[in-house]
C-alpha cells in the first residue's frame, strides 16, 4: 500500500480540523444530553465509515477489509474505556459540564501517545519479526483475564497515578470550573481537573498497550492502524455522554472483547508461518462476536432503562465557591509597572538620586 505524504497530511489536517471543530461546539461548559450526544456519535461514525469507503475505492477491497476490521477492532475496545471512564468521573464527582473538557485534551493525549506506539511497534515488527509471537501471547493471555475477571471494575480510590500526583503535585481540593491551574498567593496549583485528566491518560495508555497489538492482527499498513485507532478514538467522547449510564446493560460485552482479542492473537499466531485467515473471514468473526454479546446483553437487561453510577458518600474533591473564584489571581502574568517591594525600596534608597517609585513587575490576565 503505497500511501504519498500528502495524503498523511491530509489525514492529519481532517484529525486538526475536526477537534478545532469539535472544541468549538463545546466551548462553553454545559451538560451534554443524549440527543446530543447521539448526533455527535453519528457525525464521528460517518466520517470513520467515510474515510474507510474512500479506502476501499482508492485501493481495493482488501485494504478497505483491513480498515474496517481495525476500526471495528478499536471501536469494540474503546466501549470497555468509556466504561472505565464513567467510573472514575464517577467517585471522583467531577461535574457533567466540564467532563467533555477533560476528555477532549484525554483524546488529544491518546492520539499524541497511540501515534507513537504505532510508529514504535512498526519499526519493532519490522527489524525483529518473532517480537509478533510476543504480541500474540500477550492478546491470548489478556483475553483469559479478561474472562476470568470479568466482573471485577478499576477502584480509582486505590489509584496509584492519582498517589502519585497528590504527592509530587501541589494542588486544590477543589474543583475551580474547568480551571486545570489556579493561581492562589503567587503560587501555582493544580486543580482536581487536571489531577482526573491525568488518571484518565493514563488509562488510556494502559488500554492503548492491548488495542495496538490487535490492530496490528488484522494489518501490517502504518496509515490503516494509525487512521482506523484515529477515527475510532475522536468518537470516544460522544460515545461516552451516549453511554455512560448503560453500563449495567452490557453485562456480556467484556467476554465478547475478550474473545475478540483471543480471535486476533489465533489470527496473528497463524499468520506468522502458517496460514493467513482471509480478511473478510477475520471481519466477519469479530462482528459477529461483538453483534452477539451486545444483542445478549441487551436482551438479558431488557426493561431497564438508564442508570448513573452511585456517587461516593464523601467525594474526595470539592467544588469552590464562587467568592473563590472571584478572588483567584491571573495564571499568566504581563510585564507592568507597580509599587516596588520593601527590599527593592532599601536597596534602591542607598543609591543617591535613584526613583523608586516605579519598578516592573509581573501582573496581568489569563
């Protein structure tokens, strides 16, 4: 698959454009209902769909297969994130208005960090082909867990990234909107946002470490793994406000995940010497798989309807009252004039005919 630069570039300027697009429609913070979220969710599902019909057009049905196969492949994984995700805005109580602010830089994160697990596993694959028996092994094995633990969640209480940043991190106990800094007595302090921020791409990377090595299952071609993990992450936000208070309702969803990634491991094992599994075949099996345990699901939790998470008794962060807010000082400051301080005072008053009446400093706006 010969793919020229420009079309990368093209690819990477639709990606630039859409969350320009996408941050735009949200600048303002405020709840995202299910009528919004599921416009959203058909907007992003057409563009991935649209990018694979170009796809197949420009350079055949195989090729197209192969995209649709990936995209599918992290579409399916992605689910079980925002699963994960509504757990941590959930203990965590961070506020339905600014949890779109929060995944949009998470997003953005999981391009930055997926693009370089991608470049990094391609150029692996192809200086030391065995290292694909490595990722094999590793999809089989993540699948029986997946299995064999299926019914146990992420605890953000016992976070060990969240230790971590409350502890080489100076920060607020309190939410300040959708302030990641503040500034407070000339100090620099991270919000509770920013501290969920980094939990949730941290996340992400972990998810990251069992999606790739998937992908790469079902294609060899750089451009198809790193545009179907592309279109199938910027829908992630939608997806999330769509279905974060279902969760209850996919109860067979992770055994379905499970056996999608054991499917993709018996694919790339066969494939390295034995015998490639036709794409179509491979697409076919995975969606069937995932239509099967979804249509279960929802099957076996038939009549119940939409269900938040239950809320910590003592949420471990707070939120700032307004006269806080007022009285926070601007993050970032501009070089004016202003009284000098005592010390600059003495140290100017020993110098015979001196002015200290005025002295840069630094104050300004955010």
């Amino acid at each position: 698959m010969n793919v020229p630069l420009w079309a990368w570039l093209a690819v990477l300027g639709i990606i630039v454009l859409m969350l320009a697009v996408d941050l735009f429609a949200h600048r303002r913070a405020h709840v995202i209902g299910v009528r919004e979220a599921a416009v959203w969710s058909a907007v992003w599902v057409a563009f991935g769909t649209g990018f694979g019909a170009l796809v197949w057009q420009l350079y055949g049905a195989e090729f197209g297969q192969q995209y649709f196969a990936g995209y599918l492949i992290e579409k399916s994984l992605a689910v079980d994130n925002v699963f994960v995700w509504a757990i941590i805005f959930t203990y965590f109580a961070v506020p339905r208005e600014y949890q779109h602010r929060v995944l949009f830089f998470g997003v953005l994160g999981a391009l930055i960090f997926r693009g370089g697990f991608i470049a990094a596993g391609s150029a692996i694959i192809a200086s030391a082909g065995w290292v694909l028996y490595l990722f094999a092994a590793f999809l089989l094995i993540t699948g029986y867990r997946m299995i064999r633990h299926r019914n146990e969640h992420l605890d953000p209480e016992k976070s060990k990234t969240l230790a971590f940043f409350r502890n080489t991190v100076p920060m607020t106990n309190d939410f300040h909107g959708q302030r990641f800094l503040i500034r407070k007595k000339g100090v620099v302090l991270a919000t509770p946002l920013l501290a969920v921020l980094v939990v949730v791409e941290v996340t992400d990377i972990i998810f990251a470490v069992d999606s790739i090595p998937a992908i790469f299952a079902v294609t060899d071609e750089v451009f198809l793994v790193f545009t179907a993990n592309a279109f199938a992450i910027l829908g992630l936000r939608a997806m999330y406000f769509l279905l974060a208070d279902l969760i209850h309702r996919f109860i067979y969803l992770k055994i379905g995940l499970a056996l999608v990634l054991i499917w993709v491991g018996v694919k790339m094992l066969l494939k390295i010497d034995i015998y490639y599994i036709p794409t179509p075949l491979s697409l076919a099996v995975i969606a069937t798989i995932l239509g099967v345990s979804i249509a279960m699901s929802l099957w076996a939790t038939r009549g119940q309807g939409r269900r938040k998470l239950p809320t910590p008794a003592k949420p471990p962060f707070g939120i700032a009252a307004a006269q806080d807010l007022e009285a926070l000082e601007p993050l970032l400051r501009n070089r004016r004039y202003a009284a000098p301080t005592r010390k600059e005072q003495l140290s100017a008053g020993r110098q015979e005919g001196s002015d200290t009446s005025l002295r840069p400093t630094s104050e300004g706006h955010e």
